[in-house]
C-alpha cells in the first residue's frame, strides 16, 4: 500500500490557467454556483476543454496541481514523474457545474496522457450549489462517510503519514473542513500559497500541541 494523495478542486483551471482572457473568466465565475451553465459559458468551457486536448500543461498552473508538482519537486527531486507510481489519487469536487466540470477535466487528462497513475472514484460534494436549510450539515455527513473508508486502511496500519490532502484548491467550505478533518486524525496536509515558491506540508495538531513539527 503506497500514499494517499486527497485533493480539494476548486476552479482555478479557469481563473489562473490562462486560457481564458480576464474577461471570459468573469463571465464563466458569474455562473459559479450554477447547477447548468448559460450557453455563453458553455462555449467558454469548451474553449478550456478543447485546450487541454492539445497542450495538457495547462493543468500545471491550476492551483491543484501546481501543489502536486512542487510536492514531487521537493520530496522526491530525482522522481521521474510528478506523481508516485503505484500511489493513489482522488479528487474532491462539489457538485456545481464548474465544479464538475473541473474534476471530469482533470481525470481526462490524467488518463490520456498518464496512463499509468492510480485514480480512485472522485468524490462530488453534494448540496453546495443550492441555498436550501441542512444542505451543508448533509455535505459534512456524507464527506465524512466517504473520507473515512478512503482513509481508514491506512489509520487501521498506523500509517498516517502517507495520507496526504492537498488543500491548496477548492470550495472554502470544503477546504475548512479538510483541514479540521485531518487535524483531528492525524493526517497530513499541504498548502502551496499563491505566489509563494515553497510548499507547507505538515501534520497539523491541536491548539494544545502547539508548536508543531513542520515535515518541511
């Protein structure tokens, strides 16, 4: 059993990737929480879809995986691959459209052009794009539920190292909870912060434990 990498996907693809001008991003962010995109935003999704099935780069400078890169980068320089052969990947996404559409870009690319990485079932986050009572309560339950059977063969093992969440991206309220829910088990975590050129990767602690042991 190797690592567990968990990402949180938020839409950083459309906004820092580039392949949009500034403009058409505003556009597509107007229908952020959309359970279905206008027909303009539709066109301007297909722009980024039809991109990446020319230059797959792009991805890079998503904040998802730009993480993951200098995690490769800076834990293991010599690798041949920005991901761990024979470690497993998943990605956390909420179910609105863009959300959805982010996460569906992210396993294409992967699965055309690295052919041999492990991916698990993406996780969909449910109740996220509706302002209705008790939809984020419902959020909260069936994440946990799903994070723990994730996760917990590697907390059965005492191997709580080789999870790790790459919190850099995605919803704020998904990214809070990641966190809270590997401080309270134990679990790793990385930050890679806009701007910055060195990756946060620590095994976050209590109040009460403080000062933490930076892993890097």
């Amino acid at each position: 059993m190797s690592k567990l990498f968990v990402t949180t996907v938020g839409t950083s693809l459309i906004t820092h990737s580039g392949i949009l001008s500034r403009e058409q991003v505003a556009t597509v962010m107007q229908e952020s929480l959309a359970a279905t995109p206008s027909a303009a935003v539709a066109t301007l999704l297909g722009i980024i879809e039809t991109t990446l099935a020319t230059d797959h780069q792009y991805i890079f400078k998503s904040a998802e995986f730009a993480t993951l890169l200098k995690y490769q980068q800076t834990v293991l320089p010599q690798a041949d691959h920005w991901y761990i052969p024979g470690a497993l990947y998943v990605f956390v996404g909420t179910d609105t459209y863009l959300g959805k559409f982010v996460v569906r870009m992210f396993r294409a690319v992967l699965q055309k052009h690295y052919p041999t990485i492990r991916l698990t079932t993406d996780i969909v986050v449910p109740g996220l794009n509706v302002g209705v009572a008790g939809a984020y309560d419902t959020a909260q339950w069936e994440l946990f539920k799903t994070l723990n059977v994730l996760t917990g063969t590697f907390a059965s093992h005492g191997r709580t190292d080789d999870v790790v969440f790459n919190a850099t991206g995605g919803f704020k309220f998904v990214s809070g909870w990641i966190h809270t829910y590997a401080t309270r088990n134990g679990y790793c975590i990385m930050y890679l912060f806009e701007g910055s050129s060195e990756i946060l990767l620590t095994k976050p602690t209590m109040a009460d434990d403080f000062p933490t042991r930076l892993h890097i």
